[in-house]
C-alpha cells in the first residue's frame, strides 16, 4: 500500500574496532552519519544492525549514539572538515541528516570529492531552505499547497495583513530549527510576528524574506519518500506535534512527538511527490535523497504546507521502528539510482514518539542537569533516542531544548502511547516537560 514507484579533531589512520581490527573489506561498509540529534541516533541505531556494517562514526552526534557507534567531534557544517575525515577513514557513504548542511552544500562538496552521501544537493535543497522558492515551484507547477504572498520589506507586508482574513499564517523564508512558523489569530498578533522577524531579526537572514499565507484547516500528516531522482519509494504516514502545548498550542517547536501509520490520502500525496521530483527535475534540479512534504489533509484533498529535503525529526524515530529491510542497503540504492528494484517492509502495529524537553523550550532554557531513568525500560517495545544530551564521565547531562525520544511500539497505537507514556515516566532531569496528548487527534 505504501510503495509508489515512479517508472576539528581528526582520526589519522583507519578507525579499527574495538578489537584492534580492521573492520573495513570488500563486504563491509564504513558509514558516517552527520548531525547530533534525535534523528540521527535513529539512523545510526538502525544502520548499526546492519549486517554489512564496518565503522559505524557519528558527527557530532551525542552521549546515546556514543554507545553504538564512535562520535567524532566534527561540526556538522564544517564540510571540509568532514570530508578529510571521511577521506582518512575509507567512508563508503555518508548520510545527512541536518537541513543546515544541506543548505550550506555538503552534498555537492562530498561528490566533488568523489565521496558517496545520501542527500540532495544544495539546488535541490532550496525547496526546503527557501520558503519563497517552494511556494513559487508549487504555482508554476500546480502543485496543491495555500494561497500565498511574499515579501522582503515591512512596510508592504504590514499592509497585507490589514486585507487578509484570519487565522492567517507567517512563515521565515529560511531555516529555522522548526520555529520560523506563527499562526496568528489576529491583526495584533500577525504584526508582532512580523515585527520580531522583519524588524527585530529575531531569526537572522532566514527573516529576510518572509511568506503570509492563508491558513489551512484539516489533519497534518508527514510523507516521507526515499527517491533516486527517476523512482522513489513512499514510507507509511506519520503525525508530527509541532507545537508545544497540548491540543496543539503555543508556539511552533522542532516537533513534540510522532505516531505511525496514520490514515491519509495515500495515493493523492504520491502523485504530490510524483508531480514535485518532475518540476525540480524540468528546473535542473535532480532531487536523490529524502523528500518530506508536510501534508495538510483538507475538505479539498492534500495540500502541501511545506518541504523539507530530509529525514522528518522526531519522524525518522518511529520509522526506524517500524521499517523491516537494511537501511544501508536501501540509502546505498538511493545513491545508485537503482530504487526501483528495492520494496520497503513494515512491521506491523504502530510506533510512537514522546519527546521531552527542557523547561522553556522553545524559548530561553537551562541545560547541564542529570538524567536518570533511561536504563529503565520494559523490554524491546521501548527504545530512547537520545537528541540534546551530553556525557559527563558515567553521567548523561541535558544539553539541548529536545531532550530526548523515547519511542515504543505495539499492536495498536493505544496499546503503543501506554508503552511509551510509562517509559517517559520513568526518566527523570529537571525541568522535563513533554505532551501528554500525543496521538490524540486519532483516538489515543
């Protein structure tokens, strides 16, 4: 049902395992996952059980992924950097996992070199990296998405909020860690918004631009699709929970927590995806790599709220529980444009993921305390992915907004969200804060 086809510090010499060994040959393959994150302990967890895995590294990665794999304390941006590194230790793929490296062009950098990495290039990433240029795609190319206008300057864009209807919705055209999104009710508060982007530069240069669209109502899913540039295969539905309050308020954050599957249109969003890889290709813009569309399921069909040209974060956690085939071996297919000879395989039930937090988060938030708890677990239903931690000699330390994931899986998605709401109890560091709804528009 869910497959669609469409015909720094430095390591000198080759890392060895722990037993002095080379683990580098013919068969194997050494792996360099890039990014700290949730998301990126995910992928390393699953390429770890791999059976053609050598050197497992992680860059920057973070006190979880070091118990699977060896960190290396290399910025996910310092491209040449990485490269050196993957040079120095026969990396046979590298796989992206933050949107900032993409944008700052890693991918391209990577191939220049001759490296093999998973991931869009920077053109093919701008439909992630600029609000302003997706929004443009989708009206040149009829792709379903909300009505829209953008802007550089404040005065033009004050005065089309004077004329738009609310709730109305105000997006950075750049990056922004998942919280460049306002939903504004009012004509009061879509000016604050647009004062802190545009006039208090409260994000950067992301803010130099900005989009002001109409504001869709419906169920949000995520649509994950692994692509070659000609084929692509579409993972299961997922639900994010953007924001941080419970029955979805207050403000945007990087995602709270995720369920999978979700009901949607599975075939209408196929073609999004189908539709979407044909307009970049026909702007010369070959997309290989993840394509996440984020998905409003309106009265009027799938509409597109926006694209990300990477694994969704907390997504890839309950995908990586569910997913049946080697991820090495289906990343390796992406990047040798031979998908169409690759099925994706689930396993059944659902999968879940609580995020916590620190006290604060999104906003201003103290880290440095003490985790206990994670050990704790009730078996092979619960497994914690680590994002913002850090270790400090045998102690694991907060050092990020999410925390941590902790995930669960089970027969059916109530029996998943007991599992996974008992595991979030038994971890404990001040300050943690977490949805206690998640699922919730589903029945949970």
């Amino acid at each position: 049902m869910f497959l669609a086809k469409w015909v720094g510090i430095f390591v000198s010499d080759p890392v060895r395992d722990r037993t002095g060994e080379s683990k580098h040959n013919g068969s194997m393959k050494n792996v360099l996952v890039v990014g700290g994150g949730g998301r990126e302990h995910a992928l390393a967890w699953k390429l770890s059980q791999s059976n053609r895995i050598g050197n497992l590294f992680v860059s920057p990665g973070n006190a979880g992924t070091a118990h699977l794999a060896q960190n290396i304390p290399i910025s996910s941006t310092d491209i040449p950097a990485l490269i050196k590194f993957a040079k120095q230790n026969a990396i046979d793929l590298t796989v992206v996992g933050p949107d900032n490296s993409l944008a700052a062009g890693i991918v391209d950098s990577f191939q220049a070199h001759g490296l093999k990495i998973f991931g869009p290039t920077k053109k093919a990433a701008e439909i992630e990296w600029s609000k302003v240029f997706a929004k443009k795609l989708m009206k040149k190319y009829n792709i379903p998405t909300a009505k829209y206008a953008s802007f550089s300057s404040y005065e033009p864009a004050r005065r089309y909020i004077s004329t738009t209807s609310f709730p109305t919705v105000i997006k950075v055209d750049g990056l922004a860690l998942g919280k460049g999104v306002f939903i504004c009710e009012s004509p009061k508060e879509a000016k604050k918004a647009l004062t802190a982007i545009m006039r208090g530069k409260d994000f950067g240069s992301s803010g130099t631009k900005i989009v002001i669209e109409e504001y869709l109502e419906g169920i949000e899913v995520s649509a994950h699709a692994i692509c070659d540039g000609s084929n692509f295969l579409l993972f299961p539905l997922a639900q994010d929970h953007k924001r941080i309050g419970e029955g979805n308020t207050g403000p945007n954050t990087g995602g709270m927590g995720t369920i999978c599957p979700v009901p949607g249109p599975v075939r209408e969003i196929s073609g999004i995806i189908r539709a979407t890889l044909e307009a970049l290709q026909k702007e010369g813009r070959y997309f290989s790599g993840c394509l996440f569309p984020g998905i409003m399921h309106t009265s009027k069909g799938p509409k597109v709220l926006e694209y990300n040209a990477r694994f969704g974060d907390p997504e890839t956690q309950v995908y990586m529980r569910l997913l049946k085939n080697d991820l090495l071996e289906v990343l390796e297919a992406a990047t040798e444009k031979r998908l169409g000879n690759v099925k994706l395989e689930w396993q059944t039930g659902a999968a879940a993921c609580i995020v916590l937090a620190s006290l604060g988060y999104p906003g201003k938030y103290k880290q440095g305390f003490e985790i206990g708890g994670i050990e704790e677990r009730s078996g092979n239903e619960t497994v914690i992915f680590h994002a913002g931690t850090k270790l400090d000699g045998d102690r694991v330390l907060t050092a990020g907004g999410r925390v941590l994931n902790v995930t669960a899986t089970g027969a059916n998605l109530g029996e998943t969200l007991e599992l996974g709401y008992k595991a979030a109890g038994r971890v404990s560091f001040e300050g943690k804060v977490f949805r206690k709804d998640i699922g919730f528009q589903f029945g949970s």
